[in-house]
C-alpha cells in the first residue's frame, strides 16, 4: 500500500505529465530505466538482527526491485516517476509498493534546479541511490549511519544550486516537505508493534564533486508528531512508595503526578562524509553524524560514524569498513532505571515498566566487517559479506526474546547480493 503523501505526489506527477502532453506531446523524451537487488542474509544468532536476521536466513533485509520513468518536457522541465517493490517498513513480513520518487523538476540553466513532489533526502553520500545497489561496492551502506536519518524521503520542495569550478562542482541543496514514518518498537514480552509519526523537516546539505573525491555535510531539522494526534509522553516520573521501594509512572492510569508529555519533538542531525580516492584504486570512505533529539527526555539522541577502505583490482573492489553508534544524554540512562526497576517480574507493572524502557531507542554497538564486491558486467554487482557486531548495553536494532538481554553479546552476518541497473 503506497503512502497518502506518496499518492500526491504521484497524483501531482500525472497530471502535470498530461496537461505538457496536451501541449507538446510529440515534443516529450521518455525514458525507462530499472533495478534491483537478490539478496541474501544469514547471521550465528537465533534472535532478529535489523528486524529480520537470523540464523534460518532471509531474502527481506537486502531484496528490492524498482523502475524508473523520466519524461523530459522541455529543456527546462522534467518529471520523474520511480516505484520500488520491496519489503514494507509498515510489516515485518510484506512486500509493498511505494513511489520512491515521484517529482517534476525545473531547470532554467546550469546553475539553478528546483524539484516538487517527492524526493530523497539528500543527507548522507548514498541517500539519493540507496536503493540502487549496483552504484556502490558495499553489500549494505552502514547501518551505524544510515539508521540516524528520522526518515529517507520526503513530499515537498528543493532548490540546488551549482557552482562550477575547475575539474569540480560546489552544489547546495535547500529542502522542506512532509514525511509519514512508521516508528517500529519491539518489546520482549509483546512483540513488534509500530506509530505511524507524521514529520515536518527542512534542511541543507553543501556537496563537492571531483573524479577522485566527494566531500558533503549537511543537517537537517525534523518535527514529529504521532499521526493519531496522541501525545508523547517526555520522562515517566519515580513513584516513591516505601524506603528503597518504588516505581516508575509509565501511564497515567497508575498512583502518581502524571507522566508528561508533548505534542511534538524535534531532531536536529548533523553530518559530514567524503568519499576519497587517495591512491590509483584506493578509495577511503568515511562518514559521522550527530542525531540531537529535542522536548523529550525518552528520545533517540546518540551519535555514529564508520569508516571503510576499498581497493579496486580490476573488475573486483575488496573492501574492509568498521562502524559505531553510541546512544548519548539522558534517554541512556532513563531507559536503564526503567530496566532495571522491572527486573524480571511478570506482573503487570513490571511489563510496563520494562515495555517503557525497551522503547527508547538506546543503541551501543560496534561493528567490522570484510567485503568483496565483483563487477560482472558494467550493469550489475554480486557482493559477499562478512559482518561482525558487538552489542554494548542495548542495540534497538535487535530484537531481544523473551526473558532475556542481550547486553555484552556479538553476533556474525554473512551476505549475498546480486544488484543490477539497465
């Protein structure tokens, strides 16, 4: 099922598509393009990885399919329509299909460019061909960076501008539009479950160009509100009951002076990455982000970073990379006293309290990992993987079972990818 903010802008699209038609339609270039990934992943651990690894394998975590429609107007105006089918970010266990873009484009010169519909977010070095894995080496772009983004795209409006200068190009990136996220949480005692979030975000993003190095920082600002117009709540008070003995106030229907809340939080993410050859096919890549969540102290604050060393040997791109991402501020902390005061109990309130405590995004891991990526034709990719992660005192990118933490464990993931472009 594709998103409301989708379908606007894929509605948008067409009708701006018809009326050019009706005017130049013999003047119109079309052109079709597609893409897709076949992939494969299976990890040593019996519990769920990035929502769907585990030890019995799964095509869900890296498999995507697309095609692309360009239509070029004039030489000024174009409209681009691209439909992925891939696994839903609203379900662990469906496909769906969604208009990754959908956006007609104005181009009065060289130096000028404004976009309307929607659009990538264009924060980090892959954020436009994420889903195009047959434009990079890497099996999977890093997870300790690529999970800081509020979200991937957004329906609204950008403006670029270019500057050319020597063998380079300078392009800065303005943008503002709306997103509606599916905020997954998964809880031991109940399972997965998902808040459907509408988001507000504007943003910038300075992005330099040459033959041998890439250079963008960027930031953006998101607002988000739980699209069932309920409030968030922003710490859960600790009731004192005896000496020694007490609870925290999750919900407003148990003893206490209330749980506050808000209407909205705010995250402000700030990043920079560079991708640099430094050597004839050496490539370094490296990238950092900061995630400052605002209004709550329940909130996804932490920081992450990665870095990668490839090197091309004709047509076979070996490659070793590491990765961190450390939750910072209060929301570590609350979500541990949380954790801790529900300990093991089974009684309403410890599920409460530890069903509280286990959605505050925390994460504290560590990972390295070894590649090869192999060029079979210059259209398509077939990439191995081998990816080590260490878990800290929580990663919220695992799925903790029943009855147990997963604090100061590792697992290993191996990967298969086949990626393709014509």
């Amino acid at each position: 099922m594709s998103h409301p903010a989708s379908s606007f802008a894929a509605a948008l699209l067409a009708a701006l598509l018809s009326s050019q038609a009706v005017q130049a339609q013999s003047a119109i270039d079309w052109s079709l393009s597609g893409f897709g990934t076949v992939g494969h992943a299976i990890s040593d651990q019996p519990w769920r990885y990035e929502r769907v690894i585990d030890h019995g394998g799964t095509l869900w975590r890296d498999s995507l399919f697309g095609a692309q429609l360009d239509a070029r107007i004039t030489p000024a105006w174009s409209a681009t329509l691209q439909l992925t089918l891939a696994p839903s970010t609203r379900h662990d266990r469906q496909w769906s299909t969604e208009a990754a873009w959908a956006f007609v484009s104005w181009r009065p010169n060289n130096e000028w460019s404004l976009r309307l519909g929607k659009q990538r977010v264009p924060i980090f070095l892959n954020s436009e061909n994420r889903d195009v894995g047959q434009t990079h080496a890497f099996a999977r772009l890093p997870t300790e960076i690529y999970a800081l983004s509020p979200t991937v795209d957004f329906t609204g409006a950008s403006v670029a501008r270019t500057w050319l200068h020597g063998s380079g190009e300078l392009v800065a990136d303005v943008y503002a539009g709306r997103a509606q996220v599916a905020n997954r949480m998964h809880s031991r005692d109940v399972g997965v479950g998902f808040v459907n979030v509408d988001t507000d975000l504007f943003g910038a993003a300075l992005t330099w160009r040459q033959e041998d190095l890439t250079v963008r920082g960027g930031l953006v600002r998101a607002r988000s509100a739980r699209s069932d117009g309920l409030a968030l709540p922003t710490d859960y008070p600790r009731v004192q009951v005896a000496p020694g003995l007490g609870y925290f106030q999750v919900d407003n229907a148990l003893p206490g002076p209330g749980v506050p809340s808000t209407d909205h939080i705010t995250n402000e993410v700030v990043y920079l990455g560079a991708d640099w050859q430094f050597a004839a096919g050496w490539w370094l890549v490296a990238e950092a982000a900061r995630n400052f969540q605002r209004r709550t102290q329940l909130g996804f604050d932490s920081a992450g970073a990665s870095l990668a060393l490839l090197h091309t040997i004709g047509d076979f791109t070996p490659y070793v990379s590491a990765g961190r991402q450390q939750s910072l501020g209060a929301s570590r902390l609350r979500s541990r006293r949380l954790l801790e005061s529900a300990g093991a109990g089974t009684d309403e309130l410890s599920v409460a309290q530890r069903r509280a405590g286990e959605a505050i995004r925390v994460q504290d891991q560590t990972s390295v990992g070894v590649g090869l990526g192999w060029a079979v034709t210059p259209q398509s990719r077939l990439k191995a993987e081998w990816m080590h992660t260490r878990i800290g005192e929580r990663s919220a990118l695992v799925d903790n079972p029943p009855g147990e933490t997963l604090s100061g464990r590792s697992l290993n993931v191996l990967s298969l990818n086949y990626s393709f472009a014509f």
